[in-house]
C-alpha cells in the first residue's frame, strides 16, 4: 500500500512540475542573427536548417515555382499539422506548437530564399532538455506535407 501511495506522490509531484514548467515559458525574443535563424542550443530539443552542429542539422524544404504559392501552401501545411502562426513578415514566419498533455510550447520559424528555392526552418523546445525527437519528427511530417500539397496545388 506504502508503494502505491509513493508512486502516487511522486508520479502527482512531476506532473505538477511540468505543468508549472510549460505555464512558465514565455515567448523568446525572435531575432535572426546574421540574418540566420537563431542558433539551436546545446540541449538536443531542436533542430535547424541552418545549423552547423551535425546532431541539430536538418535539411531545408525546397520548391519550384510561385513563391506567394509555396508560402501559402507553407502556411497551410503548418496548420494542417497544429501549428498556431504567431508572426509573419517579410519571407519570415513563427508558429507555434502546443503539446497537448502538459502544454509544452515549442517554436517553429521559417525563412523563405526566393532565388534559391529554398526555404530554412528551426523548431525547438521553449523548456527543458530533451524533447524525444519531437521537434525533428515534427519538421519532417510537415516537409511531407508540405510537399505532398505543393504538388496538389
């Protein structure tokens, strides 16, 4: 009886800790630097485009044709996938990803290079360390998308 009321405590106290920690995360200060992407961090709960680390590297989306085309379809495929546009301007866009247990808020930016057809993407964790692959699972279910629809369109 003694056990279960200790895996009840202590399964009750982390949950309670993680909700404080993703009621706690506010919103980074977006900025790109040297007109990149923000860097990831050393903690593996992110990854980008633009990074030069091999464990956070992933490889940009790419597209032909209409670029007022490809950002709607962007646009489009990030909702599709849950994802809430919070800034928008310029060949720039953030959104944002709500986890739906304990409400972690990740971060997904995007800059569109019309000329090269290439558009660069960073999704990462607001809080904590790890991020079970997430935020590389989540990028690569909307470059399918994403693809899948520019063809559709």
């Amino acid at each position: 009886m003694n056990n279960i009321k200790t895996i009840i405590i202590k399964f009750f106290t982390t949950a309670m800790l993680l909700i404080f920690l993703s009621c706690s995360s506010k919103t980074p200060d977006i900025k790109t630097v040297d007109g990149k992407l923000r860097p990831c961090p050393q903690s593996p709960n992110c990854v980008s485009s633009e990074s030069d680390d091999i464990k956070s590297r992933i490889e940009p989306f790419t597209f032909q044709g209409s670029p007022e085309k490809t950002w709607s379809v962007l646009k489009e495929s990030i909702a599709a996938v849950g994802g809430n546009i919070q800034e928008e301007h310029d060949g720039y866009l953030r959104a944002i990803f709500t986890s739906k247990l304990f409400g972690f808020i990740d971060d997904v930016e995007c800059r569109m290079f019309s000329a090269e057809g290439i558009i660069h993407i960073r999704s990462g964790s607001r809080t904590g360390y790890g991020d079970f692959g997430v935020n590389k699972k989540r990028v690569e279910d909307l470059r399918t998308l994403f693809k899948k629809n520019m063809k559709e369109k």
